[in-house]
C-alpha cells in the first residue's frame, strides 16, 4: 500500500491537533508561520522517542501518539508554560495505514485536549523514530527555571511516581512471552490494579494546570522524565544547593500497593520504580514554606506531595530517622 | 569511551553556535526560553537526516553536522525570514567522540554564520538520526508562501540545481568501493570539477540572503529539496497554476558541464541531475515581470536564472522548440 509523503501528510496529519487563530499557515509550505503573542516569552521544548528505547518493539501505535506529545508537554508544564503548537518529524520503516491511523488519533486527541495545533514537520523513512518539538509561551521573565531552589525550600512531587516504570516493566513482561504480542495486551486481560499501572506508562498525563500554577508559586521546577532521585540531584545542582529526600514521605500509588501485595512486584522493586524509575511525567518542584497554603487543597487530596527540601551544600541525601545519609541517583541517563 | 548524556551536551553543544541577546535559557534546562522581537511572525522549520537515506553510511561528520542544519536554513530562506534558534535532536548508536567533535563543528560554524544559537534539544541513543528545527522571524504578514503565484509570474532559480546529486553520485561510486570508505575520500583525490560537485553535496549554502530580498519581490517560494521539477510542480499546484519550464534555460554548472565532458556523466545524466536531483537548495520562485531590474544583477552574475512561467492550468509543461508538452516529475518522494 504505497502511499506518498504528501498523501500521507494530508491524510493523517493535516487535522490532527487543534485549529488556532494564530496559524496563519501549518503543515504544507516550507515552514510554519505563526503569531506569538506580545508581551510573552516563547517556550521551545523537544523530545524524540526511539522504538526499542523509549517503547517496546510492538508497542501500541496510539500510546506512541500519545506519548511522544505527552513528553514534551511535561517539559512545557516544567517551564510554566501554556503549550500551543507542535512539530512532528516522523521517521517509518515503512507507510502502515491502521498504525498511522492509531498513531495520529493518539497524538492529535492529547494535541486536542490542550489546544495544541500541530504545525508542521517531515516524514522520512528509516528506523521508527518520532521526534517531536512543542512551542509555548510564558509571561515575559515568568518562566520556571530549575535554577531558582534556594536553602530552605520545600521539595515537593506531584502524582505517584513509579507507576510508569512499573507499568513498563508490566509491557516488557508480556512481550518476553512470545505468543502473545505486546501491541495485543490488553488492559482487560489485566487486573485492574496492573491495568493502572500499564496506563500510566502508555498514557502519561502531563500536569500543564499545575505547571501554570507554580509559575508564581515555586521557585525552581523539572519534569520527572529519567526518574525521582536522579531528576532533584538535577534540581539541585542547578539550584546550588543540597537535596534532602525523606523516603518515608514519598509517594505510592493504591495501584503499586496492590500489585506488590499481590506478588507482581517485589518491595523493593516497587521502591526502586519510585525513587529511580522513569517516564512518569510527574512534576518535581521547590517552593517556599510561605507558598504551601496556596497548595493545601492539592496536597490533601494527593496530588502533590512535600518529600524534602533543599538545603546548603551539593548532592543527594537522604533522611532516615533524622539522619542524613549521602546518597547518589544517576537516573536514566541514556549514554550512561 | 563512556559519556553520558549531559557531559556530550555540555563537552560538544552548549557553545555550538551564536550567542544571542533574545535567548533568556538556553540549553541545559526542560525548555529553552527564547524572547521574539514584537511586530515580527515567528517562522518554525523541521527537517530529519537519517543514515542510508539522506547521506551515505560514513559520510563525513562534519558534513552531517552542515547539512542537518543547511537543509532547514534552507526552509527559512524559502519563506524569507532570517533564522535566530535551532533545536537538535540527536540520535546517535554510539558515542563516539571525534565524530561528535567533527559533527558540532560542522553544525556550529554554520550557525554562527548566520547567528543562529543553538537553544535546545536531545540526545538519544538508536540509529543514527539527526532532527534540527529552526526556529526565525519575518515582519508580520511578510512570509513568503508557495500560493502566491500568478498566471504570467516569471520561474526563476538560484545557482546552479543537479550539482548536489552529480556529488553524491560521486559518493556513493566512491563508496561502493569498499577499499576505500568513503568518509576517507577526500577532495583532494579528485580533480577540481569532481571536488565542487561533491562539496556542492556536502557542504549546500542556504540562500538567506537572497530568500529575505525576495519577501518584497517575489510572489511565491520554494526550496528545491527534492528536484526542481517536482519542486516547481508543487509551487504551481499551490499557487492554483500550471507552470511552463523551458528546458533549454535551464542552468548547469562548469563543473557539471566539466564532468560530462570528461565522460564521467553522460549528458543525460547530468540532465537527470538538473531536472530531478534533489539536495541542492536552491531557491526557486516567481516574481512578476515588473521585478525584474531589481534582480538584473543576479541575473547577469548568474545567481538567479528565469527558467519558465506560471500559466492558467495545471502541471508541469515543458516548453521545447515552441510547444509545450505536458510532463510530470514527482521528485523524490520518500515513500512513493
């Protein structure tokens, strides 16, 4: 079924995404032209995800949509930015129309549900690969740094992380099982604890409504994309500081509980998906003391979650019964 | 020779390229944070190479490096704008330091040619895979589009087009020859004709200079990327035109013309290479006649050639001996 570049940007791409006033022109031309907004800051953030490094071989082409706009929208909520317009370079071993059809509605529902219009880009043909670049904006002078951490300052989380690498772990056990294709895993043949979990890796929910939030609430921000430890001693280091983590405060989802009660996974791999696993997309922040009652609403409910906090020095530490014990969390580093 | 992700960054890309006022962040954080000047349209442009497909396995690093950014420096000037921010997506199967080494260098003199800083990306690991978008700038309103032809606008090109494909012929000859890789075939070894043409490949120039003078004199724009056949034919279909191209106008280089003469292309190759071949970047657009004195300096210098019209119809006509003849080039199309 050869389908052209041109075809096949017309029929899967061109009304993927949002439709925005500020486009005077998208995909077609030899570039995008847009319309910023006066008076704001541009936001530009870009992430590729490699099949076989990012996802499984096989995985499901609407969860690679999803999950190649999700990344960069995290880092658009990391920055306290509010997204508008994406850029897709698409790279196929070959023109497969139901995973075109399943790629595009993934991408372009998350693309929908944040007004984000997609823009522009290329396709080619080689080893999947899908790069994606989302452009967004702050106030002038208002974007959210990860220098900004000072002595003091609370280090708080958003959402559960480790749900994603546990969910991964979950994909990756089902594709070592060769009769059953990861793409054909359902969720329903999962229970619903697992199946939790499998969602969170496949359909990660960037935190845009926090991020703008925190753009006047927190002091320094990053995404937790290469896992908890690794991404605060990255905080950290660009804030000057120390991190202190308390790992009794940390966060675990019902559905991890569920799972390593049931046996699925071990404590203390539940532990090491928490503090080290990536791809959550959780939002990992710094705030003064004076800013919690602003966030008392979401941190009673859950969503965000004070695990430590900065203090002078450098590196990681951790605090067991008062004591504070050096520790070190490369997170996932991808030449490491 | 381990070295993570962010020493590669920090060691080859934090100083690739220009240093610019309007990059509040830079890279080194979730996004880069840039400032556009107000009464401007932001212009966005993508483009992948991909190894086996876009430049033959073991091409120079340096060359890579040029052309990942030449070919979307190219975009911009097909829409007139002036380039300011790149993003690189870099994925690599190894590290690999004098290639990486060789590779920024490439890149980054060619930003700070045209004061392009590089603001922000990724790096990955999988096959070897370069994703660059440029982000520049136009007076509002001013971008130069594909649709703005009109029936009796003059075709016109830049340079010389088929010299890049005669290069990479030349490559991939020398390549095929497996005694001699052909990152090692080095101009030197080839007489003087040879060695333009394969620069002409690996080292392609962006026409911003002349792609900002167009925005007031030309009518519609494009960048010969996949062949100036193709190519023109896009241009006329956007533009609601046919497009008439007299063959006998059409430019070849002295040293196309030099390697058909030394028997190493045959004529019709060579005429395939001007027609069909892609990589070169030329400019080709229309103007109206009444533009003409403005670019009769390029004409006559040879920089700029008037090769057709824009007519009422459609397709690609060639215009031989007085007839024209209906034609069709889809150029190089990466999944026809």
């Amino acid at each position: 079924m050869a389908l052209g570049e041109f075809a096949l940007i017309e029929r899967y791409f061109r009304a993927a995404g949002a439709s925005r006033s500020d486009v005077p022109i998208g995909v077609g031309d030899d570039g995008a032209i847009l319309r910023p907004p006066p008076g704001f800051d541009l936001v530009a953030v870009s992430d590729t995800l490699v099949e076989g490094v990012h996802f499984p071989q096989g995985a499901a082409p609407r969860s690679i949509g999803h999950r190649a706009l999700a990344v960069n929208l995290s880092d658009i909520a990391a920055m306290g930015a509010t997204p508008a317009w994406a850029l897709l370079s698409l790279t196929l071993p070959t023109v497969d129309e139901p995973w075109l059809a399943e790629f595009s509605a993934g991408f372009g529902v998350l693309a929908c549900e944040h007004e984000v219009a997609l823009v522009g880009g290329d396709t080619t043909r080689g080893p999947l690969t899908l790069g994606v670049q989302v452009l967004g904006f702050v106030p002038q002078g208002e974007g959210l740094r990860r220098s900004g951490g000072r002595p003091g300052d609370l280090l708080c989380v958003s959402g559960t992380p480790g749900d994603a690498a546990a969910g991964l772990a979950l994909l990756q056990r089902a594709s070592a099982r060769p009769a059953v294709p990861s793409a054909e895993v359902s969720s329903s043949t999962l229970s619903a604890p697992l199946a939790t979990l499998q969602q969170r890796f496949e359909y990660p929910t960037p935190r845009l409504a926090l991020g703008a939030r925190l753009r006047t609430l927190a002091s320094a921000g990053i995404d937790v994309s290469d896992g908890l430890y690794g991404d605060a001693t990255k905080l950290a280091a660009a804030s000057g500081c120390a991190v202190h983590i308390e790992p009794q405060r940390l966060p675990c989802s019902a559905a991890l509980t569920a799972a390593v009660a049931a046996g699925v996974f071990t404590a203390a791999e539940a532990m090491a998906f928490v503090c080290a696993g990536g791809d959550d997309y959780e939002l990992l922040f710094t705030m003064p003391p004076a800013a919690i009652p602003a966030l008392q609403a979401d941190i009673d409910r859950g969503d965000v979650t004070i695990i430590g906090a900065l203090a002078s020095g450098a590196g990681l530490w951790l605090l067991e019964q008062g004591v504070a014990q050096p520790a070190t969390a490369a997170g996932f580093d991808h030449f490491g």
